[in-house]
C-alpha cells in the first residue's frame, strides 16, 4: 500500500529584518528599519495577550530547538521598553524570541521539518514581511510605494527559498491593490519567479472599493485566471481592536469572518460566472461557515424581490462555489471533520500551518489521528493530498517519491490518538 | 379555545420632514432641512437597484391604498434631477413615492393595519430620521450635535405616536455612542416617556471604539439593566459599498453580519457576566447565524491555546445566549423554522416587518401558514406574541383582549398556505 501524500495547504515562511534587503531597493531600506521598530513595540506591548500562557511553555516545550519564535511575556516587557538600537539588535537576533523559527527561512531546516512531519509538499503564506507584506496588509500606515517595495521583497525573497527545493514549496505571492495595473504586473511577475501557489488577496482593501468592484478588479481577475494562479484569503487581518482586555478574544472570533467576505464580493460581481477557470482558495478561516453562508444565499436568490440580482449568472452560489472555490481547511480540527460530506470531500485541503502554534507542528501524526482516525483511507488521501495537487499542480509524481520516503502509512492515521 | 396573541417583534415607523420639527431645537431646523435634501438624492439615484422592479409593482398592487412608500425608478430619476425646492416639496408630500405609509405616523391608520393583519402589539424599530437617526446611524457625515438631535426628535415623536394607544406600541429608542454619558441621559429620558420597547445599538460606533471596550460602554449596559430596557441590534447598516451594480445584493448579503457583531463583543469584554439582568435582542439578522456562532464560540473556549479568554466568565457562551439573548426573527421564514429546536423556541420571536417589502404585510396570514401550518400550538404561541410578552413586559391582559377581538384561531394559522 502506498504511503500518503501529504500536502499542508498552509504552511508560514519568513525572514529576519535584513533577509529582505537583498531584495529591496536601497531608497526604501532607512524607512523599512524604521517600520520593523515600530511594528516590534506593538507587538512587544500586546504579547502575551495572544495565547494563553501555560499554552505557549507547553507548545515551547515540545517544538524543540530549532531557533526562537517563543513568546515570553517578561522580554516582551524589556523589549518594548529598550532604544531603538537594542530593540533593532533584538530583531536581528535569530535567537531572540521575536525572531522567526530558523525552519521558516533555511531552506535544508525547513524541508526537514516538513519531512518529519511526513509532509511531502506545502502552500507557503507569508509572516510578517517589511511595511506589513503580508496578511495584515493595510493595517500600517505605509506609503503605496513602501507597500509595493515590501511585498516585491517579500515575493523575491520567497522564490529564492521555495526554488532551494524546486517543486516542493508552493509560494504565494503577496500584492497589493493600490494600483491594479501594478498588481497585475506583480501577479505577473510572482509566476514568472516560479510562485505556483497563486495570490493572496488582500483582506481588507483599505480605502479603495471592495472587491465587488466590477469595474475595478476585473483586470486582477482575468491575470489570475490566464496564468492558472489560485486566489487566496487567509485570515489575519482585522480593524485593530484596541488595548482593552477583549481584544485579543473580539480578534480570535472575528478574523475568520473578514477573510470570508471575498466569496460575495466575487459571486456577485460575476467573478466566477465571466472566469471559469479562476481558482478560488479561503484558508484558515474554519469550513462551517460556507455551509451557513451557502444556506442563506440559497434562500436570498429564492426570493421575488431580489430576482434581480441572479440575472446574469447562468448558476447558484452553491453551483459556483462547487466549480470553483476550495477551502484550505488548515488543522482541520475533529469538530469540523463531521461536516465533509456536506462540504465535499474534494473541497477541502488539510494543512499544518507550520510553525503557529495554534497548528498541528510538531505533533501533527497525533493530531491527524485525532480529526481522520474513522475516516476512509480514499477521503484522507484525498483532503491531506490528493485535493491540492490538483488544485496548485503539483507534480505527482514528485510528491509520491517524496512521500514514500516520508510520508505516512494510511495505517498511522487510522488509529485512535493517544490522549492529550 | 383563546386566540392567538401575536406581537410583531419588528416593526417600523417614521414621519414626514415637518413632522419632527416640533421636536427639535429650532438651531437644528436648517441643518435638517439640508441633510433630508442629501438623503433624498442619494435614495434617488439608487432607487431601483434595491429590489426588484416586478416584485416591487406586485406589492405595490397588494398593499392596498393607505398612502405612499412606493418605489418608481421613473419618478426617482425626476426626483433626482430636481431643484431644490421641487425635492423638497417631494418630501414633504404625504402622497409622494418617498413618503412613508400613513399607517407610518397617522396613530388610528397605523393601530388599524395592525388589527388586520391580526397584531395586538408591536415593537418599533426607526425608519430614516432627521440627520439619519436610527439604523443608519454612522453612515452620514454630521456632527455629534446635529446626530443627537436628529435622535432626540425621533425619540420625543415616536413617544407621542405610541402613547395615542398606550400599551399597544413598545417603542425602540435610538440612540448615539459619541458620548456615553449623553448617552445614558438619553435611556433614561425614553424609559421615562415610555418607550419601553429598548434601545436601538447602533451597529457601527463610527470613529469610535467597538462595545467590546469595557471601560467606554460599561455606564450604558448598567443603565439598561437598571431600567429593564433590552438592547437591540437591528440590521440595516452597512459600509457604503458604492454605486456598482452588485452594492444591492453585496448589501442585502452582508447587512445581517454587521447586526449580528455586537454578540461576541459584549460576550467577550463581559457584559452578559456582569449584567445578568440585560437582556440582548438580535433583529432582522437571521436565525440560523447563531447556531453557527456558538458552533465555532464552543469550538474557540475548548483550546487550552485560548483559555485566558474565560477567565472572568462564569458561563459558556451558549449559556449567556440561553441566559440573556433572544432573537427578533421577523417574518421567520419556513428554511428557518427547522432551526427552532437548536435554537430554543422561547428565543424566537416572530415580526412582521411592517411595512416593508420584505416583510409579511399585507399578506401576514398566508405568510404566517407557509411557515407555521405544521408547528404545534405552543411553539406557535410562544414564537408569535408570548415570548415577546415576557421579554419587553407588555400588558399580557391587555394582549389578550385586543387578541380576542383580532388575532386568530390557531386553525387559522395551523393550515395549508395559499399558492403564491
């Protein structure tokens, strides 16, 4: 029996503050340093706030010794409260505790840490990169042309690492939405460098129109669906929520929710009616919820007096969400697993989400046990693998050599997990 | 057998421009008079987007001869291109396509429709106001003053309209969160004027933080459980989504996620905690949402990675909705009556949405059959006018004597719905 081909449809990757350099023209270099000082106080002044501490020594604990990317409230304290020079030498640290993980930008520790966790091939999303790239674009106060120049740096930057180890990193671009003719260009670009896991959209589109502007994105639309580039939200960003002690909660229960908005916007533009071929990926933002929404739109589209709305799309929003739209389901946890057959057992893709914590690194075997340990072997091959090589086109046959070396026995997942 | 007690949970009422005048400063009158003029236009030139035009002359022919409120792109594009003084004399035209019904602000018309469509109370929710009091609170650019006394007008004419039929009318206040001791000045003047109906939350807080910021909001959760005044979120707001042409259905789909928001901010910073006396009513914004809410809020409070957010909660999230919350369910449609069981059917409450389209009036009978005809008489009874008693102390004597002479048999409910 072969072994299973694990793809983690979402995976992190990113670099130290000067990791990035390289990669950015030298006008913009004076203003990213002071960005990283400014984004790191903020961070320093919320930590802690985050996950629960007794959590976060536990996940410390048994994530092992491959670098930093530990929280610790006390040098939290310390760093929010040291000049600017020993706060810019504690974020050049990569042991500092604000630094990434050494896997999630060493190309040979990476791989090996996706190998042992029996993962043959991953989507990669970005971590903060310079002026916000990223997730939480739109949320700093950033120039277009220093939102340009760090996203382009980040994107650079993420070829480079994923082409170390050709075909088994699925890059995302990151791009902004400032200019369309510009994001088109960097859309481009991104598949150009070999960044064949698609685009993240933005969450939020700042001041400009959301992404129901026809008009607007149509250009955007037509590049990704000409170039076989999936489209991604992933959650992350939110309005900020303040100091108060419910913020850190409000964020948890509600960054899901913005980065689902995209599907309306898209559906009721005629997104995926005039772009048969566009791919449209939401990650990390839970699977209930498409079930819910679908729910609804079935019974708005139903009623008289908004048949005005459906005049020039030939199929339903579930017709439409069925051709075109998968859910990057990430750990996948045991609560959602029970609504596959509602979902589609080809709509959803497993991911670790390496290296948060909140993910199934580094006890993913366990925690597969714990979400598929009744599933049959034909829907786990499938949502741990099978669903996203057709989806970003992975090679096949590289993903099979990879995971008959690394990858599990169907065997290893279809038992019961040991307790927590 | 007794007739059936029927509540509306939701309804609507507003009045012409002079109309509120006598309620208002005289400072005011001016600004007023200029903001009704934006409004109209900005109403004018989207007119015809909102719901279907065919749909739209059906209800037009059905809901009888009692006045105005009827949407003719024609005459909006007119309207549109006028003078000022044309516009203005279009608003200030009871028999106008943009004037409310008279069942809106005329006392004895609004008490008669009620009794035909066999309603013996209601609660009532704002339509537009001067300076936008009411559910789109936030969305136009005036100043704190001219908001509040645009809400001070409303408040002060809806105490009067309700008061012509003591008992019958439980009013909904409206009020702003520029400043919150204003704001609490403002519950207590309409608990003392009688309009024991609640108060409106707005859904957007503008600038200002949201309700899950304890130390800002906490005086007005006190004065509302002090006063047994439920709070209401109503939906209704929105971001402004422009003028392309999938704003309508990006709107009609996202109105209720705003609505629906404040659940989870007044769960986290506390409130349901602190204040086990308040009482929380979700208007139009669905039913199914809450399920899913609690789905995913059982899910979040189950990860040890989060167990600092329930520290100071004493209660599961679903035990403060069991404990605290109900749901205006409006015209409850039949895909949502099946939900009934999961999610209680003493937090349901049944509204006619007079006199807006979507709603049930005219029709409300057949409406009420197409959902209820195989509901047991208790359930009916609860969801359609008790549980409403219970939750906003109406006079159940009182109710049942206006039901005895206008509500209906159960049998007239418990049958086969006409075809549409």
């Amino acid at each position: 029996m072969s072994r299973v081909v694990m793809i983690s449809s979402d995976c992190h990757a990113g670099g130290l503050p000067e990791h990035y350099k390289p990669y950015m023209e030298k006008e913009f270099h004076a203003a990213a340093d002071q960005w990283w000082l400014e984004y790191a106080r903020e961070m320093m002044k919320r930590m802690g706030t985050f996950f629960d501490q007794e959590a976060t020594e536990e996940f410390n604990a048994r994530s092992g010794d491959q670098g930093a990317g530990r929280m610790d409230p006390n040098a939290a304290k310390q760093a929010y409260e040291a000049s600017d020079q020993e706060l810019w030498d504690f974020l050049c640290d990569p042991d500092s505790m604000i630094a990434p993980r050494r896997g999630e930008y060493l190309p040979d520790v990476r791989l090996q840490e996706l190998e042992d966790d029996g993962i043959a091939g991953e989507l990669i999303f970005p971590q903060m990169a310079p002026f916000g790239a990223g997730l939480m674009q739109y949320r700093h106060d950033i120039s277009p042309a220093q939102s340009l120049a760090g996203n382009q740096s980040y994107n650079r930057w993420l070829a480079d690492l994923c082409n170390k180890n050709p075909g088994r990193h699925a890059g995302v671009a990151v791009i902004n939405v400032d200019d369309i003719d510009v994001s088109v260009k960097e859309v481009r670009e991104a598949h150009k460098m070999g960044l064949f896991g698609g685009v993240l959209l933005p969450t939020s589109t700042g001041t400009h129109p959301f992404y129901h502007d026809y008009r607007r994105y149509e250009p955007l639309w037509s590049v990704c669906e000409e170039l076989n580039m999936p489209i991604h939200t992933h959650s992350g960003w939110s309005p900020d929520y303040g100091d108060v002690s419910a913020a850190t909660p409000m964020y948890i229960s509600e960054v899901d929710m913005w980065a689902q908005r995209p599907f309306k916007a898209l559906l009721w533009s005629g997104v995926f009616e005039r772009h048969p071929g566009l791919k449209m990926v939401f990650t990390e933002t839970g699977c209930g919820w498409i079930l819910e929404t679908l729910r609804v739109l079935d019974f708005k589209i139903d009623n008289p007096i908004f048949a005005h709305f459906t005049t020039n799309l030939s199929l339903t929003p579930r017709e439409y969400f069925e051709r075109q739209c998968f859910i990057g389901a990430s750990f996948l946890p045991r609560h959602e697993i029970g609504l596959r057959y509602d979902i589609g057992t080809h709509k959803l893709m497993w991911g670790s989400d390496y290296p948060h914590m909140e993910g199934t690194w580094p006890n993913t075997m366990n925690k597969l046990r714990e979400t598929f340990h009744d599933v049959a072997e034909g829907e786990i091959r499938d949502m741990l693998g099978l669903n996203a090589i057709d989806v970003f086109g992975f090679d096949r046959a590289a993903m099979e050599e990879a995971a008959a070396r690394i990858g599990p026995e169907i065997g290893d997942i279809q038992q019961q997990p040991e307790a927590a």
